[in-house]
C-alpha cells in the first residue's frame, strides 16, 4: 500500500494519501487548503511508530553519544534530528528557529571572546599624564612650602 506525498504549491504543506492499489485513480487536494496545484515529492521509505517508539529512540543512550552538551553544534544537531522525527508536530520553520539561535550564540560566544578587555574609548593616557607635576613632587596636598 503505497503512500504518495504531495507539496501543495498554495499553502507550501506536505499531504499525504495512501493508496490501497497502486492502480487506485484519485484527486490529489492538498489537506490543509483544499488546492489543487500540488507536486509530487519523492518520499524516503517510511517505517510506521507509534509516538512513544520514536521518543524512546531519541532517549536511546547509545544514540547520545555524540551529543555535548556544552557544544552549541552538538544541540542544535541532535535538535534537528529531534524535529525530523516529530516530523510536522513541530511546525514548518523549526529547523530555521534552532539556526537563527545557533547564529546567536555563536555572536554571543564572539563578544565574550575577550571578557577581561575594555572596549577603546575616544581619549588615551600617556605616561607623562600619570607622572606627578614638578612643584608637586616634593609637597604632597595640602602641604604648605616654607
């Protein structure tokens, strides 16, 4: 029993249709805007789970290891595996979500490179600024010459 899937060319959704006979003749409409103007997507072979199967295969330790968590990459790779097997629970624009925040945090990580540094500012100090004045060396403040 083949599935077909369609990309509807209004909405941009994903339909799918499964078919009990391959020589089944029908209207392809998209699902989500009844359109009509739909190109047929070349699908990867599908095994059916349920939810609490592809959730235990993400929380699978040995499918972890390669996952750090203190590496921004790291997350946002297993993030977008997460979302391709939530599949469209997730929404359209999940994968672009994690890269606007990887792009973020590697800004973030850029401004933090030199934590300790002061930024520039417009006037400088020179040495002869910090060196004490001539008829000052001598007296301190507040300290009257006889």
């Amino acid at each position: 029993m083949p599935i077909y899937e369609y990309r509807c060319r209004q909405c941009g959704q994903k339909s799918s249709f499964l078919l009990l006979s391959v020589k089944s003749q029908f209207e392809a409409r998209c699902q989500h805007c009844g359109g009509t103007d739909l190109v047929r997507l070349i699908s990867r072979v599908a095994i059916l789970r349920s939810e609490e199967q592809r959730l235990e295969s993400l929380a699978d330790p040995s499918k972890l290891g390669d996952l750090d968590e203190n590496d921004p990459e790291s997350l946002a790779r297993w993030m977008k595996k997460f979302g391709r097997e939530m599949g469209d629970e997730l929404g359209p624009d999940f994968n672009e979500e994690i890269d606007r925040a990887m792009a973020e945090a590697e800004k973030a990580e850029g401004d933090e490179e030199f934590p300790g540094e002061e930024p520039e500012s417009s006037f400088s100090t020179s040495e002869s600024d910090l060196a004490p004045d001539d008829d000052q060396s001598e007296t301190g403040p507040g300290d009257d010459e006889v």
